[in-house]
C-alpha cells in the first residue's frame, strides 16, 4: 500500500460507509400514515452517499456490509445478523444496495446534473425491483400487496433521502473530497 495514495483513500472511505450504513440502518424515523405507522431507516441513504463520494468503489463497502451482516457482525437493522435476514422478506432490498451504489456512483463521475438525479432515482427504483421482487418470491404475496406494503409507504422518505445526498453532493461538489483522475 505504501506509496498508493488512491487504494488508501478507497480502504478508509469503505470503511467508514460501512460504518455509516451500520450506524444509519439504526436510526429509524416513525412517519405516521392514516392506518399504520411506517419506520424509515436512514440505512437507503448512507447507501446514496457512498455513490455520491467513492464513485465506481462504492460497491465495495456495501458488499463488505452485506459480507459482514451474513457473517453475523450485528450491522442490519436493529441489530440482526446472519444470512436469515438476507434470506427474509427484506433481503431482496438489502441486495439491491449493490445496484443502486453502482448506478450512483456512475451517475456521479459526471458532472452533469440532470445524469446524477437521473442516478439517485435509478438507484432507489433497483432498489425497490430488488425488494419486492424478492418479497413476492420469499412470502407468496401479489405484486400488488407487494407494492402495498413495500414501496407506496417508504416513496416518501426515499424521495427526502434522494433530495439530501443530492444536496450533499452539490456541497461536496464545491470542495471535492474524492482526487481528480
């Protein structure tokens, strides 16, 4: 590593995305609808943030993430661990990070606006196809109760979390952080 400015840099943001995910899968906001109180993590937008700072390499703080959950590290939400909460209803979601890291990350090597919203939604529409997809294949439910239960309640909050790692981006746009290549 001696003397690679960019691996190190690429190792200490990994591992403070990983952090960042952990620590913001636990931060859970109550947002209140007419028949059900629905939890929004903070964990979606850790996720955004990576692709906003590491680009390309943001995949590999959220499969190290993914790595360490199944292997029993407690870094899921509330705590959990182990491959069951992969293999559980919100799996599919959590496996869509991967994707929507990518596409963030991708969207955000290029300067251009419109491309980089264009990204922040993509990654949170691959994020939800992972998800139900999985939740329909996992539990048996329609694509419709699917949706129900698994998108229409978090839009909300997935779109005030697109609107703030955007908002991140732009400040951090001005002061870049990540080297010129």
């Amino acid at each position: 590593m001696s003397g690679n400015i960019d691996r190190a840099i690429i190792l200490t943001n990994s591992s403070l995305f990983i952090a960042m995910i952990a620590v913001f899968s636990w931060i859970s906001i109550p947002i209140p609808l007419p028949f059900f109180p629905v939890p929004v993590t903070l964990q979606t937008l850790a996720v955004l943030l990576a692709g906003v700072v590491m680009k390309r390499y943001a995949v590999f703080p959220v499969i190290l993430y993914l790595v360490l959950g199944s292997l029993g590290v407690p870094v899921f939400h509330n705590g959990m661990a182990g491959l069951g909460v992969l293999f559980g209803p919100t799996g599919g979601y959590l496996i869509g990070f991967i994707p929507a890291a990518a596409v963030v990350g991708l969207a955000f090597e290029s300067s251009h606006m419109e491309l980089q919203i264009a990204g922040l939604s993509l990654a949170t529409a691959l994020i939800y196809l992972f998800g139900l997809s999985w939740l329909v294949l996992s539990t048996g439910m329609t694509v419709s109760a699917a949706v129900v239960a698994g998108m229409l309640p978090f839009l909300p909050g997935d779109a005030v979390k697109g609107a703030v790692a955007f908002l991140i981006a732009a400040r951090i746009n001005k002061y870049p952080i990540w080297p010129a290549r």
